[in-house]
C-alpha cells in the first residue's frame, strides 16, 4: 500500500497531464454539441416524441397523420426538416410494432438460405444460416417498447470519445513509465530485486485508478450531456427498443446496457493500458515506445476498416482492440465469425479472450519488470548470459578478427543534423510509415465510377477547349434529341406507353450525364458573355475535383494528416533533443554560430517534410490520373464551376501550383511552430504530444464530422481550394495570421532562446 500511495501521489504532481484531460474533455463535448446541431434540434425532437407518448394507442396513427397534413413547422421552423422528422418518428413506430414480424422472416429467410443458395453442408455460409434463427429464438413474445432512441444511440456510439480516450491513456503511460525512463530513473527503480512486484504492481494499480477516471470524466460526461439534451427514455424497455439495436439477439434492458457499456468499457481500456505500459518497458526510448504504441493502434484499425465483415479473416477484424473498446457493435448485431468453416458468435468470444487478454498483459508487465536479465545491455550481465557467452566462444574455437569499420567523417552540420533525424530521432521509421500509408491509400480507394459519370465525361472530352459555334450547336441538337424522346405520347409516335416508359429509362444515366454537361456549356457562354470575352472554356471537371479534395473529403484529410505527422516528428526533436541531453547551454555558448546552427536545424526538417509532402503526393496524383483524363491546363480555372469563385483567375496548371505552396508553405509554419514549442517546453515528448493534438488533432475532428474547425485552424490553408473559393478577404485575413502573426510569433520565441549576452540568433 505505501508504494500505491507513493505512486498515486506522484502521478497528480503531473500538470500538464491534467491539463490534457480538460481540454480532451472540452473537445469531446464541443464534438457532441456540433453533432447534435447538424441535425434535428434536439428540444424539437424531444418535444415531438414526448406528444406523440401522450396519445393514447389506438389514436397515434391518426394524431401523426394529422401532424403531416397541418404543414406548420411546428416543431422545428422548417417545413422541409419537419417532414424528416415526422418520418423518422413514424419508420422508427412502424418498426416497435413489426418486431414479432420481423423475427418470422429471420426464421424465413434462413430456411431459404440454407436449402437453395448454400446448399453445400460443408460450408460456413450454410452453418451460419441454420444456427442464426436459435440465437433469436428465446426473443419471442418480447414486447418492445416505443420511446425516443436518440439519446442512447448517441451517448454509446463515441467514436470521437475513444480516440480521446487513447490519446490519454497513451499521455497516462508516458508520465507512469516513460518520464522516468527519460530521467534515468528507470534502472534505479529495479535495483532492489525484492522490491520489484510492489513497484510494479503499484503502478499497474494507479493505472487501473486513472483508467477508471478516465472513463468516468469522458462517458460519464457523454451520458450526462446527451441525458441534458435528449434523456435516455423509459429505462427498462428491452434494448430492441432502440432502433440501432433492432436485431441485437440479446435479452438485456436498456438500462443494463448502459451499465454493463461503462463497465465493458473500464475494462477493455485497462488491457489496452497494459499493453502500452508492456510496450513502453520494452522499448528503449520514450520516442520508440510512443511509435511502437502508436503505429499498432493505427494498424488494428486499419484490420477493421480494410477486413471484409465475412472472409477467413474476420477474427483479426473482430477480435481486435481497436474494435473491442467502441463495445457497442458487440450488441447491436448478431454475429458469427468463420472458424474452420463453422460459425463461432463474435459475443461468446469476448467474454473469454478479454479476460486472457488481462491475465496475459498483467503477467507480461511483472515478469518484464521483475526479470533478471534486465539491463545486461548497460554493462550488467547475470550468470547466465556470462555463461552463454563463454560457450559461444567455446564453439567457435578463436576469436573471430574484428572488421574494420569504415565510416564517414564530416565537420557539416547539415550532415550532423541530418544524421541525428534520420537515425536517433527515428524520423526515418515514420517516413517509411508515412509512405506505406500513401501508397495503401492510393491502391486501396478505388474510384468507381458511376454510369452517369461515365457519360458526363464522354460528353466533355468530346467537346472540351474552346467552345466554338459549332460545338454549341452540337450540345443544343443534343439537347433536342433527349427533349424529343422524353416529351413522347402514344399518339404521336405510335408506341405504347409501356414502351415510352421503357425507352426512357433506358437512356436515363445518358440523359443525366449530357445535362451535367449542357449546365456546364451553359455557364462558360453566360460567363464569356458577360466578360465580353472568350477566355472560359470547356473542361472536364472530374479529375480536377479529386486532385482539389472537392470530392474525396476524407482522402484529403489522411493525406494532409500524414504530412503533418512528419513535420511535427521531424521538428520535435530539434531543439527538445537538446534539452533532453542537457547540452543546450554548450549549443549556445558560441555567439556566431548560434544563427547558423538553427537554420541549418529548420532545414533539414524543412527537406525531410517536402520529400515525404513529395511521396505522399505521387501515388494520390497516380491514382487520379489513372482514372480521369486530366486536360486543359492553360485553361482558366474559372472555367470549372466548382471553381467559378477562385480569387485568382489564373491557368488551372498556375492554380495547382498554388495549392501546392500552400501546403506545403504551411508545413514550413508548422515546422516553425513546433521548434519553437520545443524550446518553450523543453522536453520532446511534451513537444510531440502538444503539437500533435494542437496540428494533427484539428484534421481528425474534421474527419469526425466538425466541420465548423476548418476555418479556424490550420485546415483551411492545408485545404487551400476552399480558401481560394471563400473570397479575398478571408484568403488575406487567414495567411495574414497564420503566415504572418503564428511565423512572427515562434520566430521571436526563438530569438530569445538562442539570445544570450544580448547577441541575436540572427547574426
């Protein structure tokens, strides 16, 4: 108990860990809040479901017809967002009702599954198909229970919430374990061998507390919340209820969901915190432990996302971490996972390898820090090792003659500089990782195009550069023919309305394809015409809208979050490497070189940002070009009508240029940022963790759905297409600040870290 106590004491010493679970809070509410007002509000929905109760049986289908036809916007000012309203309350009625319906054609549909499609009785299709109706057998007769499913949907579906919450148990394990190993404390700790299990045992106990906290501060505050804003509903109606848990297979109310989710919760994430804490006891740096840790979450998600739901494989996708502590899809569906061909429930596993799991990290995390053989890579050999050493020489016979190394030698900074990056900075590792990543991302996103898409490009191919007379005339000929076809009556072509019917259908996707076109033709001639000029012309606009991220939101942002990875790493270490040595007074005890020393540093980060900005770039571009036809470069970039607002109206090749250099102009920002942050902290890992969340954590929530950060941050200018289409005014304002005051601001941190005796960095 004296060594939990010391522990525990210890750990709330930490500020900056704190101050990490307060902002982490406040971003995870701020998410929640920006969700709920991009749909229904939430008073009004509420409002709704609440009268709707009130209605006796036997009269609420009349009262939500009645509802429909009185088109007053009632509930939320908006005709068009109360109609969504109503039929959302009305499909989610009409199912509660449905549930005995809806277990016979489980029932159904599986003895037709299993005697025609998988009639090979070897198979796991044909397994799956005969046990599934069983695991919904005991749900007979269960009345459900018609109430507002909203708020539990909400409050146990936190994706956001969970990437908080692995970003601090990471934040947790870094100040349990790795602080001391960065302080040389680490060995000292396990000198007394006796001692060892109390010490370690300790921390994993003051872990379990945090992780317990954690989980209480994070969903405890998302229950809270969603309670404020939606309630929870009647409590001890079966979970079916709740229209995201329509086909689970399990007997549970809701009330003991949201328990057993807190509980399963606190769970799962004190195994992922002991596998970090295993981790971080067996790498042999801070920096290397929060890459090894980082790089396995990225790859378990990366299971989830790329394994298809039924395959050989499904194991790794469900039996995973990653998918482990979102813990809601374990109820929502019933799942078998193919095992040797039959079918094993995804929920009957979870209960048995989760506590495995637990046993086998505990025991891991004791015999790691208990063993003996710790250190002997320090100078510190047990009897053991001496003994294995001594027969290895033995079978050898003779010394073998040592190699003379050869190396290379050099007084150039950049070369010093460039070979602390890339070797003791581990930057190397990450840009390896960065540019698997890109080229997973280009081969994985396969673009499909659809038939309409397909057509839209014949149509602008055909008649893209400069639009002539004669190319007008063309398109409204065409435009004719389509007109002619769709406005046919039986009486003037002599075919029957089942035909009509039929032909146009037929040329539908045709049809939709050339009017995109013909919208396009039609904006270039009122364009031209009121420019009194011909300077627009005709483009197809496909290509260009994925190379500008018009299209592919999230392919957008993984690349640009990459790339802001490697130069927050690449900059972390700069100056926090320094510091960490203690050698930064030696660094500035010389006046003159102390400008030069710097630039050289921002540089050589500078160069290992563009080449992997460079790398991450190729197989996107690759991609897209494989795809699109990307013509019309001399064009102007107004000719596109997604581009119709660009403050500049220069060629599209000048235009992509641009984006380029405001990206990558952006990344130089960031580099600058974090060296400077560096030297305000004075700890690389601090630094690293910081720069990520204030950088790499404003992508992330934009993936997320808050769209309301783009503006604010750094996204907009990595962005780059948006802000050119945002007017000048806002263009000038966002490089005013983050190209002028953020760069003004980190330089002169800078100056006065490297300012000593009154002589500036600069000379």
């Amino acid at each position: 108990m004296r060594h939990l106590k010391y522990e525990w004491e210890k750990f709330l010493s930490f500020r900056y860990f704190w101050f990490l679970c307060a902002v982490f809070l406040l971003f995870n509410l701020w998410n929640l809040s920006e969700q709920i007002r991009m749909e229904f509000p939430a008073s009004s929905v509420r409002q709704l479901y609440t009268d709707f109760q009130e209605q006796p049986e036997e009269s609420k289908g009349q009262w939500l017809e009645e509802q429909k036809a009185k088109k007053n916007a009632h509930y939320t000012g908006n005709q068009y967002m109360e109609e969504e309203l109503f039929k959302k309350l009305s499909r989610e009625w009409i199912q509660t009702e449905k549930y005995d319906e809806y277990l016979e054609e489980i029932k159904e549909r599986s003895a037709k599954m299993s005697g025609s499609i998988f009639s090979d009785e070897g198979t796991f299709a044909w397994r799956n198909a005969k046990v599934t109706p069983a695991a919904y057998e005991k749900l007979k007769g269960t009345k459900l229970s018609f109430d507002l499913s909203d708020g539990i949907v909400k409050a146990t579906k936190a994706d956001f919430t969970d990437l908080c919450m692995t970003i601090l148990l990471m934040a947790a394990v870094y100040f349990l374990i790795l602080d001391e190993k960065k302080n040389k404390l680490y060995p000292l700790l396990r000198s007394a061998s006796r001692g060892r299990a109390e010490v370690i045992g300790a921390k994993l106990g003051v872990m379990a507390g945090i992780t317990g906290l954690l989980v209480l501060l994070l969903y405890g505050s998302n229950y809270l919340f969603i309670f404020y804003q939606y309630g929870f509903g009647n409590l001890t109606r079966p979970l079916q209820s709740v229209t995201a848990f329509y086909e689970s297979p399990f007997r549970l109310t809701v009330g003991q969901y949201l328990w057993m989710y807190l509980l399963l919760k606190l769970v799962v994430c004190y195994a992922a915190a002991l596998l970090m804490i295993w981790i971080a006891q067996k790498a042999g740096t801070p920096a290397g432990a929060i890459l090894a840790i980082s790089t396995g979450a990225v790859a378990e998600y990366l299971l989830t996302v790329l394994l298809p739901s039924v395959s050989y494989a499904d194991g790794l996708k469900y039996i995973n971490l990653v998918e482990y502590i979102k813990i809601y899809p374990l109820f929502t569906k019933y799942h078998n996972l193919d095992f040797f061909e039959y079918p094993v429930n995804a929920m009957r596993i979870f209960p048995i390898v989760l506590p495995c799991l637990l046993l086998l990290f505990i025991v891991l995390n004791l015999t790691t820090f208990c063993s003996h053989r710790y250190g002997t890579k320090s100078g510190r050999q047990g009897g053991t090792e001496k003994l294995w050493r001594k027969l290895r020489k033995t079978a050898r016979g003779k010394k073998r003659r040592k190699r003379k190394k050869k190396g290379f030698i050099s007084d150039s900074l950049v070369w010093h500089e460039s070979f602390k990056s890339f070797l003791t900075n581990r930057t190397v590792w990450v840009c390896v990782a960065v540019l698997y990543g890109a080229i997973l991302l280009g081969r994985g996103l396969m673009i499909w195009n659809s038939v309409e898409e397909e057509y839209y490009k014949y149509y602008m191919t055909k008649g893209q550069g400069e639009l002539t007379q004669e190319k007008l005339e063309t398109f409204e000929n065409e435009k004719k023919r389509y007109d002619d076809i769709y406005s046919m009556t039986p009486e003037q072509c002599g075919l029957s309305s089942e035909e009509i019917s039929s032909r146009q259908e037929e040329i539908q996707y045709q049809y939709s394809g050339f009017m995109r076109a013909y919208e396009q033709v039609q904006y270039v001639v009122e364009n031209n015409r009121a420019a009194g000029t011909d300077e627009q012309q005709l483009i197809y606009e496909g290509g260009y809208e994925q190379l500008f991220g018009e299209i592919s939101m999230k392919g957008r942002l993984i690349g640009e979050l990459l790339c802001v990875l490697v130069a927050v790493y690449s900059a972390a270490g700069l100056l926090g490497m320094e510091y960490d040595l203690k050698v930064m007074n030696l660094l500035q005890s010389t006046k003159k070189g102390r400008g030069t020393l710097l630039r050289v540093k921002l540089g050589v980060a500078a160069g290992v940002t563009t080449v992997m900005f460079v790398l991450v770039k190729i197989p996107v571009v690759m991609r897209i070009v494989q795809n699109y036809p990307l013509t019309g470069w001399t064009a102007k970039v107004r000719s596109m009508r997604f581009a119709g607002t660009s403050v500049f109206n220069c060629p599209v090749w000048a235009y992509v240029l641009l984006l380029l250099l405001l990206q990558l102009g952006t990344l130089y920002v960031v580099i600058l940022c974090v060296t400077a942050l560096s030297a305000v902290l004075k700890d690389t890992m601090l630094t690293l963790i910081l720069s990520v969340l204030l950088f790499g954590g404003t992508l992330v929530m934009e993936w997320g759905g808050l769209g309301m950060i783009h503006s604010w941050s750094i996204n907009t200018l990595l962005d780059g297409h948006r802000l050119l289409q945002s007017g000048g005014m806002q263009f000038a304002l966002t490089v005013l600040v983050f190209w002028g005051v953020l760069p003004l601001a980190a330089g002169t941190v800078l100056h006065r870290v490297y300012k000593k005796r009154g002589q500036a960095i600069w000379n």
